[in-house]
C-alpha cells in the first residue's frame, strides 16, 4: 500500500542586483496547530546561521533548545578564483511537537546558487531551475487560493539573503544544503572570500574547510576574522604550498563558549581569506579543462598612466549637513592622493552649476591646496541638476585635449556623486543618459556613485556602462568618506589602455568579452571560452595594448595536453570548473549589456542569459528554483528574490518586543518563533500591537477616512481633530488625495448595504481605493478580496488572506494577512489600508476598507484632494463650548478657512492599533459633509474612474 504524502512546492526566485531591477515579496502564514502569529520575515536579523526556539527562556535556567543545530560545515573548493562553496546544516526537533525551522543563508551578491535540497524522513527534495516567468505563474497560482507565498529579500553591501523553511516531525531531523558559485574579483592587490559565521548557539560539530587551488602558486594568505580571539586563532589551520593552500577552522564546543559556564557561542562575524597570486610581465595564466579554457591577466612592473579627472559634485539641499561634509572630507583626502602628473577639474552643481577655475588643471601642489580650499567651502542647498554640469564636464575635456593640455597617453574619467533623481533643467532620466551618451562619444569613461537611496541606481548604472564605466552604491553610514576614497583607489593607478585580446579564430568560439579601454593596478581581466578543435595541440593567446610609453605585445602559448593533465590531477578541482566559470562570465557579461541593449537586441540577450541559466542551473534574474518537499498542511508556495541595488536595505531598529536586529549583513540559518509582523523598515516612529505594526515620519499622522465614511483630520499641531462624513452614493468614485507635481492619486469607490430600505438615509462605506503614481509607473486596486499591483508590464496579485511584502525601487508594499496594507511611494509618501471583516451572513453589511495617512511630508503644496487638502497644517479656532442638542455631546463654534461654523463634540473610531475594537478618538464634528470645512462641496471630488486625477 503506497503512502500519499502531500507535497509544497518552494519557488526561490533569485534575481542578480546592481545588473537588472526586481521586485520582493515576502509572505508567511500561521503555523498548522500553532499559538504563534506571524513571524517577521522582514526583520534585518542579518546574522550568520542561527536556531531560536519557539518558547521563552526561563530566567536564570540553561536555554532549551527545541529546534538544535547539530553539525554545520562550509566547504569551498577555490580553483583559479571560481568558488565554489556547499553549506551542509543538519538539524534535530527535540521537542514532541511538529516546529517550524527557517533556513536562511546569506551569500555574495555576484554569487549564483546552483542547487538547494532538503533531506527529511530518508528522502532528499531536489531543487529545479525553471524560468522565472514559470515560476511566477505557479507562485500566483498559490497566491489566489490563499497560500502562503513567501519572499525573502535583504541586501546589504556585499551580500544578500535566502530563506526557506520547513516543518520537522517530533525528535526528526532535515539536512539542507545549499550550492553557490561565484569569481572571486581582484581588488586592490588581492582576492577576498567572506563567510559569515553566526550561529548564535553552540554546535558540536562545526567546521569551515577551503581549499584553493591556483597554478600561478599563491603569493600570500591571509585569514581574518573578529570573534578570532587569542585561544581561537591557533586552532584556524592554514597550510600553504607553492600552488595549494588549506583553510580549515574547526572549534570545539569548549571553545565556541564565550565563557567557561556559558552557553552563548563566541562565532559572532565574517570569516575572511584574502590572498593573491604570483604575477610577472606576461600575457598571464591560461587554464584548460574538458576544451574550455580561461585566461586570467594582470601583470606586474608597469608604470602607471596619468589620468585625468573631472568630478561633478552633488551639493543639493538633500546633501545638507552628514552627506556634505563627508563628502568634502572625503574629496580634500582624494586630492592629497593625485598624482602631479595627473589633471583634474572640479563641477559642483544644484539647480544650476559651478566650476572651480575655468579649465583643467595640473594635480600641482599648490593647484590641490587652492582646490582643498574650495572643496572646504561647498555648503548644500537647491534642486538637483544632473544634465548640463554633465555635458559641462565633457565640454572641459574636448578643449583640453583641442588645446593639447593633457598627455597624449592618458587616461581621462568624469566622477559624478549625486545622492537624489534629477528634478531640475533637464529631468527626463532617459534624455539624460541620452545626452551624456552623445556627447562621451566613446571618448571618457563615466563613473557614477549614489549617495544613500534616494537616487534611482538603475538611472546612474546605465549611464556609466553606456560610457565604459560602472556605478556604485555610497551607504550612508560613519565610514562613507572611506568608501569614497576607496572606490577613487580602485581608479587611480591606470596602467594599461586599450587592451585587445586575441586567440586563433577557428579554433576558439563562445568567447566572453576580450577588448577593454582599460586596466587598473590592483585588478585583473578574465576570459574564457571554447575550444573547438579536439585535436588543436597548442593554445596561443595573444594581448596588445599600449602602457605610458610604448605599445605593448605579450603572447603565450600553452599546450593543451599539459595543461587539462595538471587540473584533473587536484583534489581541488570541482568538475567542469571552467566551463561553469565560462557560463557564469557570459552571463554576467550578457545583463551588463542587458541594461543598456535596444528592444530587440535585449530580446536576443534575454534569451542567450536565460538559455544558459537553465543549461548550467544557475538561478539568474531570469530563472528560479522549485523545491518541492512533504508538508503536513495545505501546499504553500514561497518566493524568494534577490535584490537590486535600487532597493535599499533593511535598517537596525527597536521591535516592540525588545529584540534588536543586528545591522550587520550575514549568511545564517535561523530557526525562529511566531512573533508580531512588522510592516517594512522606514523613518521615524515605530507602533505596534498584535498582528498589526506602522511605521510613521516621527508622529502617528491623525488624517484618516474610515467606516460610513467617517474622516477625521488632525489640527492645531495634532493638539486635537475635526470629523466629518461624506454621504454618497454606492458606485460614487471620490478623490481622496492629488498631487499634480508627481502624478499621484488616491481614489476611493464607495459601496452601500446589502439591503436598501425606501426612505431610509443609505449608508455608504469605502470597498476600493486605486493608488496611482505616474512618475513611479505604478498603480494599485485595493478590493476587499485582492490587491494588484501594476507595474510597467507586470500585475501581480495577491489576497488578502496572505502576509506579503513586495518592493521595487520607487514603491513598497507590505500586507498583513486579513488586517492591513502598507504602501510607501519612496521617501514622498506613506498610507495604509485597514481591511475590516464582517459575518459574511450579516444581513446588512459587507466588508470595507479604511484609509489612513501616516506620511505625507514630501508632496508638494498643490495637493489637494478630500484628504490631500488637509497635508498641509490646519489651524481652527474652537470656542463657546456649550451644551448641545444631544446630552454629553456639547456644541461650540469654529472659525476655520474664513467660515464660522457650529460643531459638535464626539468620538470617532481609529482602527490603526486595534482592528478590532478601534480606538475612540475624540474630535469636533462638521455637519453636514463637511460644509465650510472642505474646499467646495463633496460632489466636486468625483471622479469618473478609479485612477482619475481631480485635475483630468
């Protein structure tokens, strides 16, 4: 007799940042037979492999562990600077029941994983690579029948985290395992490998174990880590051969105390292993194996090339205060470093531009001290102006050069730091990149750098790959100056210019990118491809390019027998490490070009990268992975995404129930309890209560419509508040908030009683609001059964009876299973929509929604609207209180907007903290909709479609 297991299918889309923009979604549902509520996938808990159990810790008594790591252990196989790394976790439930556990890994962001299994009752579940549109599909599938459906995404600076879980049978156990490959990239002079180790309990079997393999032979190693204190730096053992090197790191139990009668763990942090190889003035190492080959080039003894550098400086009113000056601190450090052969120009901008000196200049002393002096001097104010000191600075290099200022042999850059989107004199992004693309004309490179999150880093990122640059994220944290002067450091040392790479045409094919303006001291070029002649003996490479004297002519010639006989030979070698290596670089490559290629030129590229990504099972922002294990419940479907560099990090903050996150970025496994859910990371204030969490700009924002529909606006500094009903008819689309300056709507659709009775006052209630931003691109229809999504070309769906989190990078959206909705447009605005449930066989009423404003703070003047009138603060003078016409409900007299009104003192119900019940909040009633308190009369609010402007 067969036993029918019931299966859950896992989708784990994983997207790559910085190269393609993606969305998050994050989603979680009660645990079958659980007491617990929601967990908080969203919480930067960005910590290295964990276990936390479900229940609390007794004071005073040794912790308990329900969910128990056993044995962990991270090998990494490193041949010819591709890694490839298997993270093995096994656990144990101790207790009688069914837990939960949540495995969650942190890994690099340039990484692709290959393969993730769970092993569980004697049978492994094997992930698949699929298309990601595929996988979608099944995702929403799952969605719109009330799954669970799960995506977990943080980024921090260099790595990002996955997440899946799984329930484990009482005194069962479950094995994961995780596959990752990635080229480890030379920086400043050396390799870096970062494993993050915080498993934040004791394991008994604990290890790390790399080996690295490099035929050039290994010129130094260096292994690194914070937690490694004196009694545990001995047992880090590192053995080192001309071409091999051993990594192993195995701590005792004793020795991952942190003290004797402790039972907290010591492994707190990033286990780091730098090193770098052996290098000369040749044409550099070429390995093969199983007929691909790769070439990896970076010689020695060069002199550097003058450069030339023209740096357009943000000083907006948005750098104002920390961002300014760590940029002037970090800019007067950058000019100490020029070089005296170097030439350099300085362009600040804000709505308008300004130059330091007319020209460019030579890096003299007393030119960086009179340039030291101005950089001083740069205060912050005004809007953003990217275009025209853009085009100002190419305009300064074409003189120069016209007037032969600058060395013929040159290396010549335009730096632009910028921390917001354009919004003066040209403002178009795509004309921008337009005009800088026309006017480089090929000729410079342009390197941008994003200040913080509130530059859009796809805008910049195209711009610089269209001008052979890149761009970079600049955090906004204490040490921004040096992440300035590091990433100048990486440009600083030009050595090689226009640098061609040849290999004999018939007998080579799938080459990745060989021609390159230039090479920097400290990195390193690799190529790979195929070869196609079986029968070829020799492989000749061949590299031109000119160096800051003379033309430069480097050739070598391996033979193919030779070199396939000294890689298979290494315990090292994982494989078919260089046709993988080759897939990964032509990806890589390929979602460059991806960003910046025409329609159909893109068309042909996605193909290629999705072609490859499923040949070699690589989950790429264009494929996903399907894990299908047994569940005890109803199948779920999870969704895990990378992500994009546009979407900004989740931020240390205090919860409610007294656990802080860590802000530090990790590979972890965590296996943690149900607690509160928490909207997504924002500014300022933080409240919460049971399944329900905001988050405000300093104070709760008392603007909110709710219930029949009762609207209530806070005045005389939130000192007290005005109500006011709007009585309209079932269908009636009314505006609730328009801000021509972005393009942004909120309309609401009322809906009436299930039954009408003749002559009876009808009672009329929100059941849909549309939420439009047309410079976000983005629409939202919030029912009291779903909430989509419009975005460019996708629509995603989900239910209410699902907790989900999806952001992109100008909007986020966070959904919290049957309670309520918060939507954040980017640092412009932030609202949620309270979702109120009745007995679906009341005879009367229907489900509805309520509106509420947490931050509006960044809409401009002009809003207007039933709600967005009232952004602006609203002064009212209340006085001859006295008794009304119902008892307990006394009348007074407001003078507000030039009327004089008579109103009337109650109570209305704010369901932000208990959805339930409510909250009463006391507030003056206007009669009669609101009449001399709203601008017009209620009619002239509606709207003729659930998107309309109040201006259309």
């Amino acid at each position: 007799m067969c036993k029918v297991k019931r299966m859950l299918s896992y989708l784990l889309l994983i997207s790559i940042p910085a190269l393609i923009s993606s969305d998050f979604i994050t989603t979680e549902s009660e645990h079958h037979k659980s007491d617990y509520v929601n967990s908080l996938p969203n919480v930067p808990n960005l910590a290295g492999r964990t276990i936390k159990k479900r229940s609390t810790e007794e004071h005073g008594k040794k912790p308990q562990r329900d969910l128990q790591i056993y044995s962990m252990k991270i090998e990494s196989k490193v041949t010819s600077r591709f890694a490839h790394t298997v993270v093995i976790s096994r656990v144990v439930n101790r207790a009688n029941v069914s837990k939960e556990a949540f495995f969650e890994m942190e890994l690099p962001k340039t990484a692709f994983i290959t393969n993730f299994s769970m092993s569980l009752d004697g049978t492994t579940y094997v992930g698949a690579v699929k298309e990601k549109e595929t996988a979608q599909r099944q995702y929403q599938q799952a969605v719109s029948r009330g799954q669970t459906a799960g995506l977990v995404k943080v980024s921090g600076r260099k790595m990002e985290k996955f997440q899946v879980s799984v329930n484990i049978g009482p005194t069962k156990k479950v094995t994961f395992e995780l596959t990752y490959e990635e080229l480890l990239k030379r920086n400043l002079g050396k390799y870096e490998m970062h494993i993050r180790v915080k498993p934040q309990q004791l394991v008994k079997h604990f290890e790390i174990d790399v080996r690295i393999f490099e035929p050039q032979g290994i010129a130094f190693l260096n292994v690194d880590a914070k937690f490694l204190t004196n009694n545990l730096t001995s047992i880090v053992k590192q053995t080192l051969t001309d071409t091999k090197a051993h990594i192993s790191f195995k701590p005792t139990l004793e020795q991952q105390r942190k003290c004797p009668d402790c039972h907290e763990t010591i492994l707190d942090g990033d286990f780091i292993i730098k090193y770098d190889v052996n290098r000369d003035l040749s044409a550099g190492s070429v390995q093969i194996v199983n007929g691909y080959f790769v070439h990896h080039f970076a010689p020695a003894n060069l002199s550097r090339i003058p450069k030339n550098v023209i740096f357009v400086i943000d000083h907006s009113g948005s750098m104002r205060g920390t961002k300014m000056r760590q940029t002037n601190e970090a800019l007067v450090k950058i000019l100490d470093d020029l070089d005296t052969k170097d030439h350099f120009a300085i362009i600040i901008f804000d709505h308008s531009f300004k130059t330091w000196r007319s020209s460019i200049f030579q890096a003299t002393p007393d030119n960086v001290t009179e340039a030291k002096t101005f950089v001083q001097t740069i205060s912050a104010r005004g809007g953003t102006n990217i275009n025209d000191p853009m085009l100002e600075a190419v305009k300064r290099l074409d003189q120069a050069y016209k007037e032969k200022l600058l060395p013929e042999r040159s290396v010549s850059m335009i730096i632009l730091l910028t921390d917001g989107d354009p919004n003066e004199g040209e403002s178009n992004p795509t004309k921008i990149q337009k005009n800088v693309k026309n006017a480089v004309n090929d000729k410079y490179n342009v390197y941008c750098l994003g200040f913080g999150y509130d530059v859009k880093f796809s805008f910049l990122e195209k711009m610089a790959l269209e001008n052979s640059g890149v761009a970079r994220r600049i955090y906004e944290d204490s040490d921004a100056p040096l992440q300035l002067q590091g990433f100048f450091d990486e440009v600083a040392n030009p050595l090689l210019l226009d640098i061609e790479f040849q290999y004999p045409e018939s007998a080579i094919s799938g080459l990745t990118k060989s021609s390159y303006g230039q090479l920097y001291g400290g990195s390193e070029i690799v190529m790979a491809g195929k070869i196609l002649d079986n029968n070829i003996e020799l492989l000749r490479a061949e590299v031109f390019a000119q160096t800051a004297n003379e033309n430069l002519t480097l050739q070598t010639e391996v033979k193919v027998s030779e070199a396939e006989n000294i890689t298979q030979q290494q315990q090292y070698i994982f494989g078919d490490f260089t046709e993988r290596l080759w897939a990964y670089l032509t990806i890589q490559q390929l979602l460059e070009k991806r960003i910046s290629a025409e329609t159909n030129e893109k068309k042909n590229v996605t193909d290629r990268i999705l072609e490859l990504s499923l040949k070699y099972s690589f989950v790429t922002p264009l494929t996903s992975m399907v894990v299908t294990k047994p569940e005890e419940n109803e199948n779920d479907t999870f969704v895990a995404d990378k992500p994009s560099d546009d979407d900004e990090p989740l931020q240390e903050f205090q919860t409610s129930f007294g656990h802080q996150s860590s802000p530090v970025h990790s590979a972890q496994q965590h296996f943690h309890s149900r607690l509160s859910p928490l909207a997504p990371p924002g500014v300022g204030g933080f409240v919460s209560s049971p399944g329900m969490a905001f988050r405000t700009q300093g104070r709760l924002q008392d603007i909110f419509v709710d219930s029949d529909p009762h609207f209530i606006i806070s005045i005389n500094d939130h000192s007290d508040a005005i109500c006011f009903n709007i009585d309209g008819k079932p269908g009636a689309i009314l505006n609730v908030v328009t801000d021509p300056s972005p393009g942004f709507v909120i309309n609401g659709q009322l809906i009436g009683e299930k039954k009408i009775e003749t002559n009876k006052k009808i009672n009329t209630y929100f059941g849909k609001f549309g939420i439009g931003n047309e410079k976000a691109g983005v629409k939202v229809e919030v029912s009291t059964q779903t909430i989509t999504v419009f975005h460019g070309e996708d629509k995603i769906i989900f239910p209410w009876s699902a907790t989900a989190y999806l952001a992109r990078e100008s909007f986020s959206i966070s959904i919290v299973k049957e309670k309520n909705l918060t939507l954040t447009m980017g640092d412009d605005a932030t609202f949620v929509i309270v979702l109120h449930r009745v007995w679906k066989n009341h005879p009367l009423h229907r489900d509805f929604l309520g509106f509420y404003t947490l931050d509006s703070h960044r809409l401009s003047n002009r809003t207007h609207g039933l709600i967005g009138q009232f952004y602006r603060e609203v002064n009212a003078e209340i006085y001859n209180i006295r008794p009304g016409l119902d008892q307990g409900k006394p009348d007074a007299t407001m003078i507000v907007k030039g009327h004089k009104l008579r109103v009337t003192r109650g109570y209305q119900k704010d369901y932000r903290l208990d959805p339930q019940r409510g909250t009463n909040i006391p507030c003056w009633f206007v009669h009669y909709n609101g009449k001399g308190f709203i601008d017009g009369i209620p009619t002239d609010y509606v709207v003729t479609s659930l998107f309309d402007s109040l201006y259309s």
